[in-house]
C-alpha cells in the first residue's frame, strides 16, 4: 500500500464481509481466507480519529499562510493504531471518489491520500524518496533532496493529495544528525502541501519526536489520539466486551453459540491485556483451528490452547522477586 495503485486497489476492494442469514453457506476454504483477512473492528480509537481527522481537513482546508492542524496516533504495540490510520484513509479515499468521480476515459483524476511508511535508519533523503516512490515520481541517483521534494511537492499538488499517513514515526529521533534533518523535512512537507497530515507510530510522545525545539514545532499544531488497550470498564460501558461481541458476531462458525465469547471477557481481558491486536489474533487463530479439527465453534479450552503474540505472552509470563 506504499505506492498510488497498491494503495488504490485497498481502498477501492470491498473489505470482508461478516456471513448474513439469507446468504448460501461458504466452502471451507472460503471460510478459511475470510478468517485470514476478517473484518475490521471499529473501535472507540477509529471512531475518534475518523471524527479528528474529518474535522481538521475541514479546518485546514482554506488554510495558505501556516501548515495545516495534524493528528498524532499513538500508544503501545497491538493496539490497533495501524488498522485504525488504515481504515480512516479508505474512508477519507472512497468519500472523495464519490463525491469526485474521475473524468470518462480515466481511471482515476486525482490520489486524494498518501500513506507512507517511515523506513528503519531513514534520512531525510530516504523518506522524500518514499513519498516520491508513492505517486511513481522518477528518482535518479544524482538528483538532491531539494530536488526531490521540489518534484514531490509539486507532483502531491497536482494530484490532490488531501491526506497524508505517516506511518512508524518512532523510527525517527531527532536527536541525531540524520533525525534531525528528517524532523526538518516533515515540518516542511507540512508548510509547503496543502494537506493534512496523521503520524502514527509506538509510544510516540515517550520518544525525542515531540520534545525539545523540533519537536515543539511539530507537536504545537498536532492533536493526540492515543491508542492504549482497551479497559475492561469504562463508567458504565464495557468497552472490551462490546469488541469481543462484536467479533464473535463476525464469526463464520456453523456451530458456534452466540455470547460464548463475551462470557470469558476476564479471562481475554487478562490474557491479552486489552490490546485489541492481540484478542482478534487470538480469536481468529482459534476460530481456524475450529474450522480444520471439525468443531465449528471456539471454548475457552480451545482460546487456551491458542498461542498468543509474543508481546502478550510476555505479558502473561509469572514475574518472580529475587
């Protein structure tokens, strides 16, 4: 997806879609890719930066002298910050295709969002050369990085370009020569596009990228959305079990009994410490080992003897005290 037409084609293929009463049952193998790809989930974090981002753009839109309002999406590893950047971009994709729809005879007239991931060690040349790669802009060997993000901030202009997604930006620190040259070329990508930008990445306001002068700059005109695990109680909600139901109800099991999941919330709560990347690998892996040993359905036996992510074993490994 770091490139227009792989980007194009996620946006614009129908997600998988949960079985419905009236549909005729699926093979098993079609069962098996739905359970591999599977839904997304919307959690209390998409619906917020859905909201966010809608609200800036429309903010920024008229904006000419100073760079746009930004949203930073953080928190720790498996929380969903990836699928929730992910899903906001497709909508934000799609709404403007419908509104905009390309001119006969072309496949598309304008690349409403840009997704972007941060490569490990980058410099500030390497990532312009991401966002160049992304709309196929020719890069050759002796051009500079001036000329570069001349050619990508005139070709991102051009292309409509409304959205820009940044993924893992805690791969850069700004502490170092390099970051710091790569913190500066953000800051003016964000001056110099008329575009929205949403950084994502792991714990990101506990590294150097949002403190010190640089930081400042970037953190001064950005929202935080965090991404935390999700609690078992919130007031009088329970936000962990209305996922859990959620993905069960997204279950393609024939013997599965509906509430058989939100009966163990503790039990997925402790086991995955709410993180909702950790609980739908879970159930998924053991909703296909259902589907291969003939059981159809998901116990707690079963959830037991599935293996967790390495994050979330680690979670659940015994601490002793010397």
């Amino acid at each position: 997806m770091t490139t227009w037409q792989g980007w194009h084609r996620f946006a614009t293929t129908d997600p998988p879609a949960p079985p419905q009463p009236d549909d005729p049952p699926r093979s098993t193998d079609e069962r098996l890719v739905y359970h591999s790809a599977f839904v997304t989930i919307r959690t209390p974090a998409i619906s917020q930066l859905a909201t966010q981002v809608r609200t800036l753009m429309i903010l920024g839109r008229h904006q000419q002298t100073t760079a746009r309002p930004s949203l930073i999406v953080t928190g720790p590893a498996a929380t969903g910050k990836t699928t929730a950047l992910l899903n906001v971009g497709r909508t934000c994709h799609l709404a403007h295709t419908r509104k905009n729809p390309p001119p006969p005879g072309s496949a598309h007239a304008t690349a409403p969002v840009a997704y972007v991931l941060v490569p490990p060690g980058a410099t500030a040349k390497t990532l312009i050369t991401e966002f160049a790669r992304y709309l196929g802009i020719p890069v050759a060997t002796r051009m500079t990085q001036t000329q570069i993000t001349d050619a990508v901030c005139h070709t991102y202009t051009q292309a409509g370009v409304q959205l820009v997604l940044i993924d893992e930006i805690h791969r850069l620190n700004p502490r170092t020569t390099t970051g710091a040259q790569t913190a500066d070329l953000i800051k003016d990508l964000t001056e110099r596009l008329p575009a929205t930008f949403v950084y994502a990445g792991i714990n990101v306001t506990d590294t150097p990228l949002f403190s010190g002068t640089r930081g400042a700059q970037l953190a001064g005109r950005a929202t935080l959305i965090t991404c935390g695990p999700l609690p078992a109680r919130h007031g009088t909600r329970q936000p962990f079990r209305d996922v859990i139901t959620d993905i069960e109800n997204a279950l393609d099991l024939t013997h599965h009994k509906p509430g058989t999941l939100p009966r163990h919330t503790a039990y997925l709560h402790q086991r995955t410490a709410g993180r909702i990347g950790s609980l739908t690998r879970l159930i998924r892996q053991a909703a296909i080992t259902a589907i291969h040993d003939g059981t159809e359905r998901i116990t707690k036996t079963a959830l037991e003897a599935a293996q967790l992510d390495h994050l979330a074993e680690q979670h659940n490994r015994p601490t002793h005290n010397r």
